[in-house]
C-alpha cells in the first residue's frame, strides 16, 4: 500500500502542470559615447635649412609643411594643441584653413567643431628668428597634437 501511494503521488505531481506568473517592469537604457580624437601626420620635415638670405628677412616660411588627419567623434569639437617653439626660433605662425596660431614660448592652440568622418588638413608655416641665429640646419621645431573638447 506504502508503494501504491508513493507511485500516486509521483505521477499525480508529474501530471500536474506547473504555471509561472507573469510580469512587467520598465527598463531605461543610456549610452554615452567617450569622445575620442586621434591626429595622425602624414608628411613633416625633419629639420629647416636657414640660408642668411632667411636670417637678413628675419624669417623663414614654408607652405603647406606638414600634412595631416584628424578623425575625432568629439560632439563639441576638439583643439589642435602646439608645443612652445625654441631656439633658434622665437615664434611660428601655424596657418590651418582659415585659422592661425601664434606659437611662441607658451604654446598655442586651434579649435575645430565636430565634423563627421576623417578631416585632412595642411599647415602653412612661417618661423620667426631669434636675434643671433646662424645659418645651418636645425629640428623641426613644430609639435602638435590633438584633443576632444
């Protein structure tokens, strides 16, 4: 009887079906992009012949010197930052466009809104020189990079 009853109940809880309840809840969901600006130079002189017609001028200027990309997803834009300038240089005058910066001991910046995709850019350069340079060759003295706002 014990075994009657206990083989009963297992087919009584095998047949019986089993129900879940439902429910609902609301779900938000947010997403936040991390701006992101990568710079990338495709063409820049490694050094600056300075002849003494430069030094009688005062200054050296070479169009179109540095080639470059910039791709950044940076909703309010980003900056294009240059480091100080030195000797035998005293100030560069960095032409992007319609933009230009002066670079002098204390660095200068451009500042450029979003745009969609990879922008190309090509800097006009002009060197300043300092009281006493001698004509040779010296190292590019222009340092960029780039930053989202």
């Amino acid at each position: 009887m014990k075994k009657t009853l206990t083989t009963l109940l297992t087919v009584i809880a095998i047949a019986t079906p089993v129900f879940a309840g439902t429910s609902s809840a609301t779900l938000g969901i947010s997403v936040q992009v991390v701006a992101r600006t990568i710079l990338s130079v495709d063409s820049q002189p490694s050094s600056v012949q300075i002849t003494a017609d430069d030094i009688a001028r005062g200054y050296v200027d070479l169009p179109q010197s540095v080639l470059f990309r910039v791709r950044s997803n940076a909703a309010n834009g980003y900056t294009v930052q240059f480091e100080p300038v030195s000797y035998p240089f005293n100030r560069a005058d960095v032409s992007w466009g319609t933009m230009t910066a002066t670079v002098g001991s204390d660095g200068a910046w451009m500042t450029q809104g979003y745009q969609q995709g990879t922008q190309t850019g090509t800097l006009n350069v002009r060197l300043s020189l300092a009281p006493g340079t001698q004509p040779g060759s010296y190292a590019w003295p222009v340092r960029f990079d780039a930053g989202s706002l």
